[in-house]
C-alpha cells in the first residue's frame, strides 16, 4: 500500500497474558513496519491491559525496537488482568472497560494491537464490540488460539521441551528407570504431543485423550518384559487428576503402585517459556506482526493475525476469542505415533 494512503496515525500495542519467546520480535515488526512503511505513531502500553486502565504507556521511537529480535520475555511487560470479570464482591462487571474506552480515546488510539492468547483475544473481541479499533496477534506455547494453524512461542517451547526429554534419557537408561515429564498444556495437548514424539516419549498423556492407568501400566510392564530397560511418560498438565497434584506426580504414583518400578518426575515449569525465540517463531512473529499493520492501514480491524495453510491471513476476532484449538480425535500425528507403538494410554 502506497504511503499516500495512510489512514491510522497513532497506534498503540500491549503484551497480556503469560510471556513466550518471540513476543518482542512481533512488537518490533509492528512497530518498524508502521514508522517505516506508513509513518505512524507507536504507543508502547505497559503490563497488557492493566497499562491501559492505568493510562500507563510511552511512545516508542525505532531505535528502541532495534536489537530486541532475539531477547525472550516483552519489553513491555505483561499482567494477566482480565478487565471483564467480576469484581471481588460478584456484583457483575468491573468499570475497568470503562476507563480502557476513556484512556484509548484520551491517547488520541487509532487503534490498538493485542498480543496475547486465548484470553487477550476474549478481551479484544469484548473490546472490538465495544468500537475500539482492535487487531490481535496470537502468542502462546500452549498452540491452542483457534483460527490459526499456529501460534509464536510454540515452536521455541517444543525445542526447549525436547531437549529437556532427551536429557532425562541419558539418566532413564543410566538407572533404569521410568522418568516422568510434565510439560505445560491445561486444557490442550500439542506441546506434549509434538515434544513427545520428537523427543523419543514412550507413552504420551494428554487432555483430549482419556487414559486409564491400567493400560499405561501393562505398556510400560510389556516393555521391560521385552528387554527395553527405560520408559519416558511425556504428561500434559491439564489431564484428567485429582485436585492438588501435580499431573507428574499423580502419573507418577500411579506408575509405581501398579508396575512396582522405579520412577521418577520432572516438571519442566517455566523454562518452556523462557529465553531466546527459535528462528522459525522469530519469522512467524515479524510476519504477524508485519500483517496486523497492513491492515490497520486498511482500516480492517476486529481481525486476529493467523496462518493457515502456511499462508498469513486473518479471522474475525468474535470467533477467535470465543473457541479453543485442541487436538482432534482424528489428527493424523496420532495415529503414526499408534503405529510407531507410542501409547497415549487409552488402548
């Protein structure tokens, strides 16, 4: 789009949510492609969208967006406020949308890039339907944003968290054990399942597939009987468990109490989420972050960023923001891992 076409001048952009790796390559992409490309103004907010309740922000010239590609973690910092819940006594909404309405009008916003999962896009879509002008850009390790095949941050958790199994198989065979990793995932599977396959899992646990401990039992009991003296069990957070333990813990004991051999937990925790963004969320976010400007000079807002197909599109934010991306019955990566002899402890 020619220069001569500008149509929104003052941006501002705001990290929510938990952090990930490449979070800061997708502000820098916004913020160089809009002083560049169309000559607009960069409001950096602080700490999501307490930033905005606050009136808490600064603007961001381009050299403060060089030199950042490759640091994890937001150079704007980030809070998990949620200005639509309730307030502490149940009474209904808070005024927090209120003053987020006043402050983005008060900064003369013409609009507003959220970068955030699941929950950031709810409050973008809830702010869109309010007539902010809002674009949001899907981050999370979890991968489970609906409307996009993927979303930056998983790619870098999947390296960190393949590493990390393929460390505790040196100490597996060493002493022969069962080593249990917990990896992040409440309510969706695709960073154990990807991690586990590459690296190496034996059995594979995730929410969208309920296990029984039985059968998790006789597989790793039929391994030893056929000389493979180690197992590594790759667990979800979020799979099915009693209340106040840890989902490594839990498979843990059950392990022991129906096999009687030797286990041990591990529960990963945020390092997933830490440090450098591997290239391809590097990539993935400055291509975000490139498109969500694009069309706020088209004046095309109410839209999330997303790839489908491997091509960078968007959706609307009213369906984005009301839907979670968990892994299908059917998704075709399961059943090659079934028939490499991976269990995901059903059958």
């Amino acid at each position: 789009m020619a220069r001569s076409k500008k149509t929104a001048r003052k941006i501002g952009i705001l990290t929510a949510g938990g952090d990930c790796p490449g979070i800061n390559a997708a502000i820098r992409a916004v913020g160089k492609t809009a002083i560049a490309e169309y000559g607009m103004e960069i409001y950096g907010i602080s700490s999501g969208f307490l930033g905005l309740i606050d009136k808490d922000y600064s603007i961001l010239e381009e050299n403060q967006l060089s030199g950042i590609l490759t640091f994890g973690g937001t150079i704007l910092g980030t809070s998990r406020e949620k200005p639509y819940k309730k307030d502490n006594s149940g009474a209904g909404k808070s005024d927090k949308p209120k003053l987020i309405k006043k402050h983005y009008h008060d900064m003369g916003l013409d609009g507003l890039v959220c970068i955030g999962g699941n929950g950031t896009m709810r409050t973008a879509a809830l702010l869109s339907e309010e007539g902010l002008n809002v674009i949001g850009l899907p981050k999370t390790i979890d991968n489970d944003v609906w409307g996009t095949d993927i979303t930056f941050g998983f790619d870098s958790a999947v390296w960190i968290a393949t590493d990390a199994i393929d460390r505790l198989h040196t100490t597996a065979n060493s002493h022969k054990r069962i080593m249990v990793i917990e990896l992040m995932g409440h309510h969706a599977g695709w960073l154990s399942l990807y991690s586990g396959i590459a690296g190496g899992g034996d059995i594979i646990l995730i929410p969208e597939i309920p296990f029984k401990e039985e059968v998790v039992a006789k597989h790793l009991l039929n391994r030893a009987k056929n000389k493979k003296p180690y197992s590594i069990v790759v667990v979800a957070e979020g799979i099915s468990k009693p209340k106040g333990i840890s989902a490594a813990h839990f498979v843990s004991q059950s392990i022991q109490k129906y096999t009687g051999l030797e286990t041990r937990e591990t529960i990963l925790g945020y390092i997933q989420r830490g440090g450098s963004p591997s290239p391809m969320d590097r990539i993935l976010a400055t291509r975000y972050g490139a498109y969500a400007v694009e069309l706020i000079a088209e004046n095309r807002f109410g839209q999330m960023v997303a790839s489908q197909k491997g091509n960078i599109t968007s959706v609307p934010l009213s369906d984005a923001g009301n839907k979670l991306k968990t892994i299908p019955s059917d998704f075709s990566l399961i059943e090659k891992a079934r028939k490499m002899g991976i269990s995901f402890g059903d059958k």
